[in-house]
C-alpha cells in the first residue's frame, strides 16, 4: 500500500479512471453485439439505426482514450463491412 499523500490520491485516481474506462469499453461492445444480432438476424432497419449509434459510442471511446484511434476504426470498418453484404 502507498505511503505518500500524494501516492493514495493516485491510487484512488487510477481506480475511478479504471472504472469509467471498464464502464466505457462494457458498452461499446455491448453495442457491437447488438448490430451483429440485427445483421444476424436480417433486420436492416434496426441494425442500421443501432449501428449508428454504435459509431457514436465508438467514437466517444477513442476521445476519452479507453482505446487507440485504430482499433476503433477498425471496428468501426468491420460493422460497416457486415452492414453492407447484408444490405447489397
């Protein structure tokens, strides 16, 4: 455990910032496996309008910094390439 003043504060800091990047990871995936049910599904309409709301919370993923610009593009494409065969 710290002994530092400074060092417990860190340690509570890491530990909020931890939970917020769990809660935020735990919802964009929640969300991507939400589009994949409607693709799986063959329900256009919704997978369209839960895809976009997916990007949304991707992209609010990669300002926050819980994951790196790339791999958020890349899921971003994978959805995109999914949605697409389905609709075509």
């Amino acid at each position: 455990m710290a002994n530092l003043k400074s060092a417990k504060k860190r340690v509570n800091t890491n530990q909020s910032k931890r939970e917020r990047n769990v809660a935020v990871k735990s919802n964009m995936r929640l969300n991507i496996k939400k589009v994949e049910k409607f693709i799986d599904a063959n329900e256009v309409d919704e997978a369209k309008k839960a895809y976009h709301h997916t990007i949304r919370t991707i992209d609010k993923a990669v300002q926050k910094g819980v994951i790196h610009s790339n791999n958020g593009n890349r899921h971003k494409a994978k959805l995109a390439e999914r949605l697409n065969q389905v609709t075509a």
